[in-house]
C-alpha cells in the first residue's frame, strides 16, 4: 500500500485518499474515520461501512455522504474506485458479462483483506448494489449488513432503454464524467457495451438472494429510470431478512434526489447492525 495521497480533518472526522495494489491493477480509495482513530489501519473487530459506486461511478460521486455516515454512526466509512473508474488504473481487458460477478467474488474480497476490514457492512449504488448483493449471497463476504440503493437483481427492458437513452447523449455524459474520472470514455463505453450486449439480458442473481442471511435494506426512488419496483419487491420476497422503501420525487440517484432521506435510512440501518454485533 503507497503512502496516503492526502489527509484532511472535517470536523471530528479524518479523511484520507490513497492507493492500494490489487495483482497488476492500482486501486484508489478514501477512508474517513470517526476523530481518534488511526484512519490508515481498520480494526478487524470494528465493523466499517464499504460502499460501493454505481456504473458510472466513483468515490466523489458519492458526495457527502461517505462524511455523513461517519458522523452519524461512529464508524469507519471505506469507498473505492472499481478497476478503470475515477482514479484506478484501468484493467487491460474488455469487460465482459461476468464483470459483476468478479467484482463481487475476487476484487471486493481482495481490497477489504488488504485494508484489514473483517466485518465489513456494504452500502452499493446500482451495479455497485448488485455486487453488494452477489457477494452477500456467495458467501465471498460475509457481512454484518447489506444496504442497496436502485439495485439490479434481474434485467428489466426498462434498464436497457435507459442506457440506450444516454449513449445518445454519449459526448454531453463523457464530458460529464471527465471530472470524476481519469478515464471517461473507457468508462462509459465498456458500461455501455456490456449492458447492451444481447447475451447479458439474460444475466440474472435472483437465485443467490434467498442465501443472504444478513439484514438487507432495499432502497428505490419511484421515478428510477433503470429499474421498477419489482427489483424492490423481489429482493423483499427473496432475502430472508430483507426491507424496503419506494421513495417518492426520486431517481436513479437517490443520494443526489433524497439526500436527507437517504442518509436517515443508512444511518438508522447501519447503526442497527453495528449495534446488533456487538
């Protein structure tokens, strides 16, 4: 692990940005802890919060709210960079329809073992809840809690003509993204390309729900552009410890719409299975 890019003191909270090392690939991530707390070195019997970026995500696109959960829970908050987004180094090869998967299975378990966090409680954004969800249910994590906001669990026709919507506006989102990314158009179009190749219409996890035996929370806005409520409602029905909420005047991106609402769940959720493990 490099040496931490940067540390700055909000408040009672430290935040640090630096680098970990994953096989060939660089990954960068931020790590805010609670005032008092070495925030270069987890605990491995504190649970911390990982949260994991949407598809065309990163770290800065979570805003705030990395800083507001460490103020309202007490606890360690970690957020990486998948491979290729915002400032990690891009893998070499094309993504393919199993990129989830080795995200949930292979990255993921790989950057908490090299950050020390044993008892990690997932908060993911769409892709990024869907490899919360994966992992939760292979049992390549094991953690306290799951929340996911505007999760996939199977591919609605509703998804696919959301992305077809943005590639038309393909060079407006790429400017977009050059301020959260070191590679935007690599980003973008492997996203694309995935989601709208033919084959992955049939990727599917709702079989490994029913195998998560940690709390879930479940959160959607009504207007998502990518997902109905059946994506609510069957990981409701599927997950045996499972809850959910339709959030009126919302998104896709429920932190960016609901920021308070959002951060009340979270917070009242995370808190709850930091409260039930100890």
């Amino acid at each position: 692990m490099g040496s931490a890019a940067g540390e700055v003191n909000a408040g009672s909270a430290v935040t640090v940005d630096d680098r970990l090392q994953v096989g060939t690939v660089g990954i960068a991530y931020r790590r805010i802890s609670p005032g008092g707390i070495d925030s270069r070195h987890s605990s491995g019997n504190s649970p911390v919060i990982v949260m994991l970026h949407e598809g065309l995500g990163s770290i800065t696109q979570w805003r705030d709210l990395p800083e507001v959960l460490t103020r309202r829970c007490g606890l360690e908050v970690i957020a990486y960079d998948r491979s290729g987004y915002g400032r990690s180094d891009p893998v070499p090869e094309t993504y393919s329809d199993g990129f989830m998967e080795r995200e949930a299975t292979e990255m993921l378990p790989a950057v908490l073992d090299e950050l020390g966090v044993r008892r990690p409680i997932l908060v993911g954004h769409s892709d990024g809840a869907s490899i919360s969800l994966i992992a939760a249910g292979s049992g390549s994590v094991v953690p306290l809690g799951v929340a996911v906001i505007a999760p996939h669990s199977f591919i609605e026709d509703i998804c696919i003509d959301g992305i077809r919507a943005i590639d038309g506006q393909r060079g407006q989102v790429i400017s977009g993204l050059a301020r959260h990314h070191d590679h935007p158009r690599l980003a973008f179009e492997r996203w694309r390309d995935v989601w709208l190749t033919p084959r992955f219409r049939h990727w599917d996890i709702r079989p490994l729900l029913e195998r998560i035996d940690c709390p879930v929370l479940v959160l959607q806005g009504e207007g998502d552009q990518y997902g109905t409520e059946a994506q609510v409602s069957t990981i409701v029905q599927s997950a045996p410890n499972a809850t959910g909420h339709l959030l009126a005047d919302c998104g896709h991106v429920a932190h960016r719409d609901q920021p308070e609402r959002i951060a009340d769940y979270l917070a009242d959720f995370v808190s709850g299975c930091a409260a039930a493990a100890s």
